[in-house]
C-alpha cells in the first residue's frame, strides 16, 4: 500500500542561495532543521555523478538513525532524490524516497517541492499507514517553515529554537 505526499512553498529567496543550503550544503540539515537533531556526511554512501557526497546520516526524534543515500543528484536541475532508512521504522514501511526540487520563479523567489514515498505491507502496514502519513506531512510542513526562515534570514527558526532547547543544546 504506497503512501504518497507531495507538497510545494514559495520561498523568498533565489533558487541558487536555496540550492546552496538543501543541495551544495545537504549534510548540514541538522543545523537549521527541527525534525533533525544532529546530521553529517554518510562516508560509508558511495558517490554519485553530480554530487560530492553519496548522502547523509541523521538523528531525528521518532525516527532514530536516518541514512539517506542519493539516487539522484542534479546540480544544473537544482533536484535530487534519495533513500531513507532508519532505524525506529517498522520493517513493513520500506522504499521510503526523498525527491526534491527547486525551480525560479523569479529573482528573489523560487518554489521548493518536496515528495515523499513509501510502502506498507500486510496488516501492520496498513494500520500504520495513516500515522506514517501524517508524520511525513508534518515532517514535510515544519521543513518548509524551518527553510524558509533560514534562507532569508540566516537564523534558525522558532521551532529549531525550541527543538534545540528540548535537546539540552
């Protein structure tokens, strides 16, 4: 049973200073995101053509240790796409999938968008489904408010601030 959610938001910032944080600086997302706590390069994810890095590993509240390997990387494209596992995530959700994207849509603006995909299987699967859901699409909603803040202020957001702060950072 396939979870699909895709979602998009205007930032107010160009889509080169947004590619540099999400693409050119992707294992430091940690530092501005709420939903991780702590991130860095993946050594051990092998590199793909575009790309200086194969991914990254991340810590995040109710999902654990996050490996997230490239499938994808697209500089010219401002796009890429990657794999998720982690280890607070039951063995019935699986091919969980990253893609994202940023396009111009003007000088100062670009528009972000974020799909995420994955698949449940058997019973668990499908009682875990709408929970799993909604955890993507709150994980996808705070995202874009922690981004959008980040790039056109260079601060943190509210929510990373209170994150950090629950964290004993």
């Amino acid at each position: 049973m396939p979870i699909a959610i895709s979602k998009s938001k205007t930032i107010k910032v160009s889509a080169d200073q947004l590619w540099s944080i999400l693409g050119d600086d992707f294992a430091n997302v940690g530092e501005w995101a709420r939903a991780v706590d702590s991130s860095a390069v993946n050594l051990e994810a092998p590199t793909i053509e575009g790309a200086d890095i194969g991914g990254r590993v991340c810590q995040a509240p109710g999902f654990g240790a996050i490996n997230e390997t490239f499938t994808s990387f697209d500089p010219e494209e401002r796009s890429y796409a990657f794999v998720a596992t982690a280890s607070k995530i039951p063995s019935f959700v699986r091919n969980i999938t990253n893609h994202t994207k940023i396009t111009p849509i003007g000088p100062n603006q670009s528009k972000l968008e974020v799909a995420i995909t994955a698949d449940t299987e058997g019973l668990r699967g499908a009682l875990v489904k709408p929970m799993m859901t909604r955890k993507f699409s709150t994980t996808i909603d705070s995202l874009f408010e922690d981004i959008a803040v980040y790039a056109e202020t260079g601060e943190v957001s509210e929510g990373k601030t209170k994150a950090l702060v629950k964290a004993g950072r």
